[in-house]
C-alpha cells in the first residue's frame, strides 16, 4: 500500500475530472475529501459517499442539457435512467452499429448493476451510515473497491456528456416579411374609407401611416378585410369601423 493511503485522489479520476470542470461544487469536493479522509478509519461511511459521487455527475449531466425529472427526489437508477436516456446512446451512423449497440447495452446493464450494487450495499444496517459498537464493518479493500466503481460511472457518463453534443432545439422559423406593398387591395380599401393624413401639409396614406405606427391594428384589420373577401360579405364602412 503507498503513502498516500489506501485510496488517495489518484484512485478518483472521474471525480476529479468532474471537479476541475465544476470547481465550484461544494459538494462534490467534499465528497472526494470525505473519502479520502474516512476511508481508513471508517470504511463503511464511504458507501454514502460513493452514491453522492454518482448522484452528483447525473443531476450536473440532467441540469446541463435541461432535462426535468418528474420527481424532486428520484432514486439512484432512476437517475442513471434518465442521464443515459439524455445522452442518446445512437449506433445507428456506426458502419459496426449492432455490435456498438450491444455493447452499449452491456455497458449501461453493468453500470446499473454496479448502481443497484452500491445501493444494496449502502442499505445494510450500520453499513452507510456507521456502524454500531459490536457490529462488524467492511473492509477498507471493499471500500475502495465501492468507491473506485462509482468513480469509474462517473468517469464514462461525463466523458459521454462532453463528447455528446446537446439536441439543438428545434427553431420555429420567422414569419416571412411583411411589406405595405403586399397588399394593395387593402391599402386601397383602407384609403378609401379614411381622409388622407397631413403632416406640415405633406399627404399621406391613410393605410401607410397604420401600416408603419400601428403594425398590430394594420394586421388585424387586414385579416378581417380578407376573411370578408372569402364570404363574400361586404367589407366594413368607415362609419361601422369606428362603432
């Protein structure tokens, strides 16, 4: 055994890749510190810490790509469910694409029974939460072993999260340009019914100047003049507008 202990930082990669990424999660660092310091003397405490290490990588993983969970509280498969769902584990461009896929599939089958491992593990009386006087602990090999498979599920699901762009969103496309000329039959309608607008004793169209001050009423009006056009009703008077 080295000097550093039975399990030192360097037995923790995909953690302390996690945490060079997001040096400001408190949490995580003190997760990878609790291990560090815990596991020779209280191995069994470890457990939890292997369960917060994964359940942190997934919930950083979900909230990056904007993924909602439908419980505030979920449970660790739960959690690697959905990580993996959002990382689109997709074969299909692959020239190799069974054989990628099943061993896609047999990579997340052993990753959620190493997860249900840990929770079993972690669900032992005085296992996860420390053990009482008189009742016996696991080893600190066992331990590391625990702590070392959680980190490697880290490792995997955020060098997937960083290799595996984000689904772009789908854009709604911008309606085409509206321009006063389109609709001239309009226009004409809206000039007839209206006196010409002066400014400074410059004329000007009834229908531009609502075209260009009041784009809302321009369109609404529009609409109710073309839907007129289509029942062959008679289009509105200026006297029935303005009631």
């Amino acid at each position: 055994m080295n000097s550093e202990g039975p399990l030192s930082s360097t037995h923790l990669p995909g953690s302390r890749v996690l945490l060079e990424a997001y040096p400001a999660a408190g949490r995580l660092r003190y997760a990878i510190e609790a291990v560090e310091r815990s596991i020779s003397d209280q191995p069994g405490m470890v457990v939890d810490v292997a369960k917060t290490l994964i359940e942190i990588c997934c919930k950083t993983i979900l909230e990056e790509r904007e993924v909602t969970l439908r419980t505030s509280t979920p449970k660790l498969p739960d959690l690697l469910r959905e990580t993996v769902r959002c990382l689109e584990f997709d074969p299909d461009r692959h020239p190799e694409g069974t054989t990628l896929r099943d061993g896609l599939k047999n990579i997340v089958n052993g990753l959620t029974t190493t997860i249900q491992g840990i929770a079993a593990v972690r669900n032992i009386p005085g296992i996860g939460h420390g053990a009482p006087t008189g009742m016996p602990d696991i080893r600190v090999d066992q331990a590391a072993f625990i702590v070392g498979s959680a980190d490697a599920v880290v490792s995997f699901l955020f060098h997937m999260h960083q290799s595996v762009s984000k689904p772009e969103p789908v854009k709604t496309p911008d309606p085409p340009m509206m321009l006063f000329q389109d609709n001239e039959p309009f226009n004409e309608h809206v000039d007839v019914l209206h006196d010409v607008v002066k400014i400074f004793d410059k004329p000007y169209r009834p229908a531009e100047v609502l075209f260009h001050v009041d784009r809302e009423a321009y369109v609404a009006a529009l609409e109710d003049f073309q839907e007129d056009d289509k029942t062959g009703a008679e289009p509105a008077t200026a006297t029935e507008e303005a009631q």
